[in-house]
C-alpha cells in the first residue's frame, strides 16, 4: 500500500521552508518514487485544497485531480498550514479520496507563548489590524481553547479520523535546534530523507516596529476601503527604500514604546508542554525540548498617543496607498 503524509504545519513552525525545499527537490523526490504533487497546488504548497475538502467537492473528484499529477506508483507528500483549518468532515473526506493509501498526519507543535507572538505578526503582514496586546489576551485568555494556543485539539479531532497511530508529531523547537526540520517529513513515511535540510531561514519576521507602522497602514487601507489581503504590506516595502530615512527615523520612535515580556515557559507553555510528553509522547518523533524563559521586546500601541508619531505615520501610509494600485496582492 502507498503511503500518503500530510503535513499541516501549523503556521509559524517552519511550514514555508520545508515545501521550499520539498518544491525545489520534486524531481529527487520523484526519482526516488515520491510525489510533491501540482494539485491543488500554489506557492509551494497544497494551499487551494482547504477549501475543496472543507467545500462541495467530492472525494472522488479530488482524488482524480491528484491521479492526473502523481506517477501510479508513488507515495505522495501534501502540505499546507492552512490544512490547520480542516474541519472533521474534511478530514473524512481527505481520508475517503485516498482509502487505497496508508496516512500519516505530521503536526509540528511550538511553545505556544512564542508562536502566539510570531503568529501576530504573520496575521499583520496578511492585513491585520489587531495590536499586539489585543491579540496576545484574545487568545491566552482561555488558552486550552484558543486554536493558536492549544493544537492538540486538531490533533485529537485527526486522531479521530485517521486513528491515533497514523498521528506523527514533532518538537519545533527541537528540530529547530538540531537543524532536522525536514527529515521527519520522510521519518513520518518510514522513509530516509531524500531531501536534506539547510538550516535555511524562510519567511523570517521583519521588524516589529515596522510591522507596527504596517498595521497603521492597514488601518488607513482598511478606512479608504483599499485593503486586501497582504496587499499593505507589499506596498509598504515597495516604498521603503525611497522613504527609507523617514521609516527608519519612526521606527526606531514606535520601538521606545516597547514592553519586554517573558514568554516561553509560560503556564500555558508548560500545560501543553505537559499534554505533549504525558498523553502523546508515543507518537512524537523527536525528543521534547526544555522549557526556559525567553525575553522578547513586545509593541505597545501607545505610541498611537504621541501626535507627532501618528502624523508620521499617516505621511508613510499616504506613500504606501498611493502605491496600492501598482502593487499586486500575493
């Protein structure tokens, strides 16, 4: 039986750089009778089939799209962090469409408190609004029930469907220390790697204080019903070298508003930390990293009091919506 693994990220836990690299080998993967398969298929990974499992189409037509990009007799690579989305009766579809394949569901789980902060800035960059503060109590409020917080609720709902044997989690964290990210992709498959790891950085966080003067550029977008997408921020940096001085100038005045924080070994970090080992460590693939305490410098939305500030913010983002037009959304 061929073998079928499906990475769901979740985001910010190196999903962009393992189909990077999973993308660039597709003919030594496919030499060595694994498919990184076209359907469904857009940047580097599987993103356009979250909405054919969680929508109207078939199994059956989902499984004839991939038929026509896989050789016959390959075992197959899929991967989106959107997969993180699936709802139950996608899954049972997912599971329906390849019933003649032995699946396996790779999670990589991240301390939470440190993928909530990256996870931030990720959503800013994609057209968010919400500050940093906001966020951080939206979802640590009642963090076992915050989807960003507490993964193992997908987990489980894929333990469901697919039965706990084919779950595969891995310690982000751990991999990321180790420089293996990618190797247990394959592992998941019983695989040896056929593509290494470089301990290449994709998809790096930018600036906080810039993403700061992003998010006040949403705002005005969103206010001059101009924002779409991540279409802000492509404006933004398409923009940044001309007015260079005077980003570089606010920027540095948004980061004396910064609040230090520990995050990393959190009470919410350690509760997940405890679920990993104590109910899941028989199908973790990797050794569970240490908690320690990490300072991180967090923005504060009080620099928006300051009217010197936001007159220069407002001056950077009439650059950039001027510039929205010119700039296609990704």
């Amino acid at each position: 039986m061929n073998k079928l693994v499906v990475h769901m990220g979740p985001h910010k836990t190196g999903s962009t750089y393992i189909q990077k690299r999973l993308h660039e080998n597709k003919q030594a993967l496919q030499d060595a009778g694994i498919s990184y398969p076209d359907a469904y298929y857009l940047f580097f990974g599987h993103h356009y089939l979250l909405n054919a499992l969680n929508g109207n189409e078939s199994s059956s037509s989902i499984r004839k799209n991939f038929d026509s990009k896989v050789a016959p007799a390959n075992n197959i690579i899929i991967s989106s962090e959107n997969f993180i989305s699936l709802t139950k009766s996608g899954l049972v579809k997912l599971k329906e469409a390849f019933d003649d394949y032995e699946i396996f569901v790779i999670y990589y789980i991240r301390r939470p408190s440190l993928r909530v902060l990256s996870r931030w800035h990720e959503e800013v960059k994609q057209g968010g609004v919400v500050s940093a503060e906001s966020y951080f109590v939206n979802h640590l409020f009642r963090p076992m029930q915050s989807s960003e917080v507490n993964n193992f609720r997908h987990v489980s709902v894929a333990a469901s469907v697919f039965g706990r044997d084919s779950i595969k989690l891995v310690d982000y964290d751990t991999a990321l220390v180790e420089n293996n990210m990618l190797s247990f992709v394959f592992l998941a498959m019983g695989s040896e790697a056929v593509v290494s790891d470089v301990g290449e950085s994709v998809n790096k966080m930018a600036s906080l204080s810039e993403i700061e003067i992003i998010r006040f550029s949403n705002f005005s977008a969103l206010r001059a019903g101009k924002l779409k997408g991540a279409n802000v921020r492509n404006a933004f940096y398409s923009i940044y070298d001309e007015h260079y001085e005077k980003i570089k100038r606010l920027s540095d005045e948004v980061q004396g508003f910064f609040n230090e924080i520990a995050l990393g070994d959190t009470s919410f970090d350690k509760a997940v930390h405890n679920i990993l080992i104590n109910e899941y460590r028989d199908v973790l693939l990797n050794k569970p990293s240490s908690l320690h305490e990490e300072i991180k410098t967090v923005p504060s939305s009080n620099w928006m009091m300051d009217t010197g500030l936001v007159n220069a913010a407002s001056e950077i983002a009439g650059f950039v919506l001027s510039n929205l037009e010119e700039v296609a959304a990704e």
